[in-house]
C-alpha cells in the first residue's frame, strides 16, 4: 500500500484533482446520492489556504481510499476529518492513522467527523434509514459507521430527518401559529435571488442563527456565495419564504423545495431576538400551505439535531411514517 499525502506533492492542483476522483466506481456508490468529482474539487480549491492534509492510498494500481483532515477556527485544539471514502476496514485503519498522526504533531487534541472541511457543508454519517437515499441528506453506507467505531470513535451529536405521510395533519397543526403572526402583522415573501441585498440578507441570517450551532466555524460572505448561493441559481423558491414584521424586517426563513412528490423543510431559520415557536411553526405552514395547494400530500422535516427547536416543531407535525438517522463522531487523542 502507498500513502501519499498532498503535503509531499509537487502538483497540487493535480492532486486536488486525483483526490476529488477516489470513489468515483465503488461499488457501495450505486445507491447512493454521490456528489459529482467536480464538486469535491471546487470545494477544496474553494477552502484551498485551509489547513488541511489530504491522504490518498493506493493499492499500485488504483486509489483506493482517502481522507481529509484539517484544523478549524472552531478550536485551537480540534481537528475535522471528511472525504472519507475506502474499500475495507485494512484501509480505513491507514487512513485514520494518518489522520491522528496528523493531529497529534499540530498538537490538536480531539477529532470529529465525518465533516468535509466545515460544518456549513457536508457532515455526519448514516445511521438508520439505508433502505432509502435522497440527494439532500448524508447516505454513507452502514460499513462506514461500524468500522469507526472499532477504531474507538464514539457517537458524538445526532440529527435526524422525519418523514410524514400526510401533509393534512402538518397543516393544521400549524395553522394556529400561521394566523397568530398574521394577525400580529406579521407578512411573507418568497426568496429571490435577483433581488437588491438578497443574498447579504440571507448570509447575515445564516451567521446570526449558526453561530449558536454545534462545531460553528464562520465562513466569509464570498465563500458563501461561491459554496452556496452558486448552486442555488436555478432554483424554485415558490416553497421557501421569508417572515417580515410591520417594519418590512425580515425575521427569518424556510428553505424548502420538493423531492419527487414531498416536500421537504430544509432549513428554518429566526433571528435570535425574534424567535418563537409560532415564528418557526408560521414559517413551516407557508410551505406546506404552498405544497398543498399544488397537490402535494407528503413532508419531511430534513436534518434536525435531536433536542432543539427545530425538532419540537417537527415532532408537533404527527408521527412519522419513518425516521433516518445520522451522527457526527468524535475521538479524544
């Protein structure tokens, strides 16, 4: 076996490259909703002064695994790994040898992941729900969590996604808080992208409300429109809405979009000065008031962390047809 290391490389750029590939064919790839390579390699030249160790090992023929570890604004003495992707255990082994080597010479003291270089982007691993694979949650395979923790990585925090069979119940179960914020002039308007300060409005948001999240780490305003707004471009934002007080102030936002014939609540955001439970439950029920109107009968609360308000309000929904589960993991050195 070969390890190498982009630290050692002469062409880095090329090896971005070579690293962002490793995976591309496996096999426990075919059900799963695998970024494209391109993504993985604008992410890293993205975040490229980050820093970061990439590992790369190959068997004398082909690459066969890979990881990144890199240090983090969160805390001087924690490092992330993420781009995990590997064959077997043997190989796993290697890499996260590497990883902790890594760690221990930068004198960081505690690992987690799986998180690829920041916990605004692609985090967490699978771990219930395998028989289904969206596109908009982490679907690692179930080997990548048993073999972590053999290597004694423990469950740190946990986050699920709930999925509803009817939208009925979701609407009037929120209903109530809708009327109430309407009553108190409180008003709504869609996302657009095309408008004047939109999207400083939306970055403002998102680091006003994640910096109360587990691991934050900020990011600048041009590293959130290249790694998020970019990609939003194109999007249908007819089911995501802003709150607005009697000022014309927005208060926050519910990011959701339809997948086949569900809708799913992505992201709900309130400003900490304003939050309250019908904020959150007004912003849910003008999504599901739009899904409904145009004939969709099922919803999913996507991606919450177990014990904030966030699943309280997903839990007031009903009960669940069915429930996927992640985990982010964690390793003391």
């Amino acid at each position: 076996m070969n390890i190498e290391k982009l630290s050692q490389s002469q062409k880095k750029l090329d090896f971005i490259k070579r690293f962002s590939r490793v995976g591309e064919d496996f096999k426990h790839h075919s059900k799963r909703h695998r970024p494209a390579s391109q993504y993985y390699e604008y992410l890293l030249n993205l975040f490229y002064s980050t820093p970061k160790e990439l590992i790369i090992i190959n068997d004398g023929k082909n690459d066969i695994a890979r990881v990144c570890v890199n240090q983090t604004e969160y805390s001087k003495e924690a490092a992330f790994f993420g781009f995990l992707d590997y064959l077997n255990f043997d190989t796993l082994k290697l890499l996260m040898q590497e990883v902790e080597n890594y760690c221990r010479v930068n004198h960081l003291k505690i690992l987690y992941g799986p998180i690829d270089i920041n916990v605004w982007f692609s985090n967490r691993l699978k771990i219930q729900g395998f028989n289904h694979n969206h596109h908009w949650e982490p679907n690692s395979p179930e080997f990548f969590l048993t073999d972590l923790l053999k290597l004694n990585y423990l469950l740190d925090q946990q986050y699920l996604s709930s999925f509803y069979s009817s939208i009925e119940t979701a609407y009037n179960r929120t209903l109530l808080g809708y009327q109430k914020c309407v009553e108190q002039g409180l008003h709504f308007r869609n996302l657009d992208l095309n408008r004047e300060k939109e999207v400083d409005l939306l970055y403002h948001l998102n680091t006003i409300s994640f910096s109360q999240n587990y691991l934050y780490q900020p990011i600048t305003k041009d590293e959130y429109i290249q790694s998020h707004i970019h990609f939003l471009k194109n999007t249908n934002f007819q089911y995501s809405y802003f709150i607005m007080d009697n000022d014309n102030r927005e208060l926050g936002y519910v990011y959701s979009f339809i997948d086949e014939d569900r809708l799913i609540i992505k992201s709900l955001l309130v400003d900490p000065a304003a939050r309250g439970a019908r904020i959150s439950s007004a912003l849910a029920h003008a999504s599901i008031k739009q899904a409904k109107k145009n004939g969709i009968s099922l919803i999913c609360g996507a991606c919450v962390r177990k014990g904030n308000v966030s699943q309280h309000l997903f839990d007031h929904l009903g009960t669940p047809e069915r429930v996927h589960e992640y985990a982010l993991l964690k390793k003391n050195l």
